[in-house]
C-alpha cells in the first residue's frame, strides 16, 4: 500500500491515518491509496459519471465490513459499497471524500443445499457461477442479466437484477430468501423471507446500497427445464415484431424470454460476435420456451405461426444446446457490442406497457431523425423494458449534450405512457433527477423516512436514488433535479 500525501483528508480525517486502520482490519493487501490504482473504481458499468474514491478497502468477511462501517460512522466518513462494478445507472459512483468497501473478495458458495432448493453465497460470487455449482443436480439460478458471467450476485441484489428471463422467471427479489446485511451502524443482521412483521428484506432487495452492505445471499434454485427451445425471427420492421409479440401475449403463451433488437444493434452485434442474424433484418426477436417437453412443443408451434403469421421472413430454430448460445450470443454481447460502431454511448432503461411499445419506438425513431443522433434498440419485449442505446461521439462538438437530451426525452416518452425510468439497472446518479418527474414530493418524503430509518447519519451511499436528498429530520421543502454530485462538483459528467 503507498498512502497518497498527508494533506488528502476524509471528512477532515487525515487520509493515511484511516487507511492505517483499515490495514489493521483487512491487510496492507487490502486497502488501495495509490492515485493511479483508485482510478480504476472511479466508475462502474456507467463511464458518464467519474469520482476517484478516497480510498478503497477489500474485505473478505462480514466482519471486516462491520468493522470497516463502524470506523466509517466514528469518524463521520461517507462509504459506498461496490461488487463487480458492472452497474449501469452509477450506484457505486465513490466519493472523493469517502470510502469504497468492494466485495469482490467474497466470493466463497458456502452451501448448495438441494433439499431445500437454495444456495448461500457470498457478494462477490459471479451470478453464473451459482448456476454451474448447481448445474450438476439438475437446479440453477434463474436471474440471467446480459452480465451474469461478470456480475455479482450482491450488486444483483442492490439493482433487483433481471435479465432475458424475468418475463417468466421474475427478477431478483424473486429469488432471495435471505440476506446477512451490515447495517449503516455497522450491525450485522440477518434479514430472512419468512420473518413476521414488515417486510425488510424485500425493501432491502433493489434499494441500491443505500440501507446496508449485503454480506451474505440465500437464494432460490429452480429444477432445470425438462426442454428448452430457443427460436430466432426475422422481420422486416421492429412494428412487425412488435406486433408478434402482442400475438405471443395475447393468445395466452408465456415464453420464458421475448427479446427484440433492431437494424442498428444487431449491426453492431454482427460486427463484434458475427451472430449470422438473418440479414437485412430491420429487427430480430429471440423467443425462447421452456417447461415439460410436450407443453414446449405446442408453445414452440404456436410460436412460429404466429411468427410467420405477423410477416416473419425467417424462422430458425436451434437444434441443440450449442445453436441456442449462438443465438442468445448477439443478444448477451449487444451492449458492449455498439462500441464496434460508435465512440461512445449512453444506456436507459425505461419501461412501458406493451401495448405503448410501437408508439414509444415510433418516438424514439423520431427523436433520433430530429437530432441526428443515432439511437440501437434492445429490449425485453415480453414486459415493455426497453434499452434504448443513443450513440454519439465526443470529438463532435455538441454530440454530446445532444445524445444527453435524446436520452432524457425517451425518459419522458416513457412516463408519459405510464412507464418507469428504469426496469432493473436501478437509479444511482444517472437517473435521480427523474425520481421528481415519476413521483411527487410525498412520494419522495415517503421514501426518504425509511432511508433515514435505516441511515439516521446519511453516510451509506449518499447522494443516490434521490433527487437533491434532504439530511435525516430535514423538514420537507422544495427540490430541484440538479443531482448534489454535480453541483458540488465531485462527480464529472462527461
């Protein structure tokens, strides 16, 4: 560990002396002050927003991180908790002035326990490896984000994660039987499904790292699906698949998966994976069944009529095991795929019911005509979650601040149409300032009690979720939607 000099300060706490007692707790292997090094935590998935931490700790017990909140709380320090830092919305944006606890060393699977269908996992353990610990018995973990071979399974409980499957499945929350939290004070709890009282575990599911660190997971594992079959379409319009899919719905199937992409992302898709979609395709949806081996038959073929019905030019469905990757490959790479076609882009993640999905897209096509700035669609269309991704490069003047108003106006198209701001990659930073655009001041006020309930001195990832949020006690007032990492200048927007 190189300590940076004396002068850098936490909360008016000399920088090497707190470092020095997180050594003490941790190991000189634990605890990151060079300059150089913090850099690398100074965003997550979400490259908008950057704020080198004051210092990083990587504990690798529960113990260590009540030990590291409790140094935190006595000297007044903010801290923020990080996983695998694959987020999307800026949740483990770190202080300049504080703390980052990364849980990536907890990554042990304590327990399988079939029997009781359920596994115990640390934080920092990668969301497939549970599937593949429990693979071997028939059982897996059902939550399946594009990033599941990266992400971990406690920044999937802090977002609520979902995936390709949630439209079945359910999304994280679903799944969570337990938690072992460290409270913002610093107490090791445990939060359990079957508790009497309120519901604590759920509030925790989803709240973004604001009310605790969870140290410990108990998950739900599902039997393995007697059949699988993945189907792949080709349309010639994202309304034709659109429109696909509200037959799917509406004749009463339930498809484990309904993905859609357009011309654009699947061009970046074919550039990055050569995932050999069916060419001139303006939009391709992947649709994939699951259950008892005749149920999935009848599925499949209703499927495909409707498919072909709705004017699918190309219907392909894989053989086997290795032919369902390689369709679900374009769609799992689509993200870090756009990379192959723009220099930068920014990721939302609104939702709208599915009935307003040809107007929401329609909007969104026009937006991208008006302002010249080119936006790829991917999205879980069985449940209205939509991805819009707005390219745009630095190097043109005023691209930027353009790409930023494109994505702040499909934000609005979705409330307008009675959606939300975000489906599963959370609020953070990137999109608190729409929390006063969905939900009214009490709303806010509402949910501010519980935070502070949880976080009476407002240390545990400040700054998040809410706009411009008041200190515990606070009286109510007026709120702006200028984020308070922005007007103080500790986090840089582009």
């Amino acid at each position: 560990m190189r300590a940076p000099p004396s002068a850098v300060t936490l909360k008016g706490m000399d920088l090497s002396r707190l470092a020095q007692r997180f050594v003490e707790i941790v190991g000189a292997d634990g605890v990151v002050t060079d300059p150089a090094e913090l850099r690398t935590y100074e965003c997550d998935g979400l490259t908008a927003h950057a704020a080198t931490p004051g210092v990083v700790v990587l504990p690798t017990t529960a113990a260590q991180v009540a030990e590291i909140v409790r140094t935190c709380v006595a000297h007044g320090v903010p801290y923020v908790a990080r996983g695998s830092g694959t987020g999307l919305s800026g949740g483990a944006l770190p202080r300049t002035d504080g703390v980052l606890i990364v849980t990536s060393k907890m990554r042990r699977i304590l327990e399988v326990d079939i029997d009781n269908r359920r596994a115990v996992v640390e934080p920092g353990v990668v969301n497939l490896a549970v599937t593949r610990a429990a693979a071997a018995d028939g059982y897996y973990y059902a939550p399946d984000p594009s990033s599941q071979q990266v992400c971990s399974i406690g920044g999937n409980v802090a977002e609520n994660a979902g995936g390709a499957h949630c439209l079945k499945y359910g999304f994280t929350v679903n799944h969570v039987l337990g938690l072992q939290v460290v409270t913002p004070d610093g107490e090791i709890v445990t939060l359990d499904s079957h508790a009497p009282g309120y519901d604590l575990l759920g509030a925790f599911v989803g709240s973004e790292g604001t009310l605790g660190i969870a140290t410990q997971v108990t998950v739900r594992l599902l039997r393995a699906p007697e059949a699988v079959q993945t189907m792949l379409a080709g349309f010639e319009s994202v309304d034709a698949a659109g429109a696909c899919v509200s037959a799917i719905i509406a004749a009463g199937v339930v498809p484990a998966a309904v993905e859609m992409m357009d011309a654009l992302a699947i061009e970046a898709a074919e550039a990055a994976v050569a995932c050999d979609y069916p060419p001139g395709a303006g939009a391709v949806l992947i649709v994939e069944v699951d259950g008892p081996s005749a149920e999935v038959a009848d599925e499949l073929a209703e499927v495909r009529r409707l498919a072909q019905q709705t004017g699918a030019f190309a219907v392909r469905v894989a053989a086997d095991a290795a032919e369902r990757a390689a369709i679900w490959k374009g769609r799992k790479s689509a993200f870090a795929a756009v990379g192959r076609i723009s220099p930068a882009y920014l990721v939302q993640d609104g939702v709208v019911p599915r009935t307003a999905l040809p107007q929401v897209l329609g909007d969104i096509a026009a937006l991208s005509r008006e302002s010249g700035i080119r936006v790829a669609n991917v999205f879980h269309a069985g449940d209205g979650n939509l991805h819009p991704l707005v390219l745009y490069d630095h190097a043109v003047d005023g691209e930027a601040e353009r790409a930023e108003r494109v994505s702040a106006e499909i934000m609005a198209r979705c409330l307008a149409h009675g959606g939300s701001i975000t489906g599963e990659h959370g609020v953070g930073v990137d999109k608190s300032a729409y929390m006063a655009q969905m939900f009214t001041d009490a709303d806010l006020d509402t949910m501010q009690l519980l935070r502070c309930a949880f976080d009476p001195r407002g240390l545990c990832n400040p700054g998040k979720v809410f706009p411009t949020p008041r200190l515990c006690g606070e009286a109510p007032g007026p709120r702006t939607g200028v984020h308070p990492l922005v007007a103080s200048g500790q986090a840089e927007l582009f």
